[in-house]
C-alpha cells in the first residue's frame, strides 16, 4: 500500500527570526520552520509537519490551486 499526502501550496508572508509566517489561499496563517535556506517574502513553498520542504514558482502554486479548487 502507497500512502501519499497532499501539501497546499502557501505564500511567504514574513520572515521572522527562526520562523516564516506563511498563508495559504484561504487566509490561513503559519509559522513554520525551513530547510530551505533562500527564501524571501512572496515565495511560494510546500510544507509537511510545520517544515518547509520546498520552494515552488508562481505558476506552478497557481496551477495546483487551480485543481483543489475543482475538486
């Protein structure tokens, strides 16, 4: 059996000392850690368990919210 999980795309919003301040499509807000040492306010990430894992650009992010919309 293969478990996979989704992550939402989010915005960086703020960086505050050891922690980004993201926001998800729906207003929702975080502050989460990272791996990802070069990230700026207006990136786009993927999280899983309160960690940032990746940076992605707009238009990739746009696209995947496009689908959840749909679903």
């Amino acid at each position: 059996m293969t478990i996979m999980c989704l992550t939402i795309p989010k915005k960086v919003i703020a960086i505050k000392g050891d922690g980004v301040i993201v926001e998800t499509a729906g207003g929702n807000r975080q502050k989460l850690k990272s791996i990802v040492l070069s990230l700026e306010v207006g990136d786009w990430v993927l999280s899983q368990q309160q960690i940032i894992l990746e940076k992605i650009d707009k238009k990739e992010a746009k696209e995947a919210l496009k689908i959840l919309e749909e679903v």
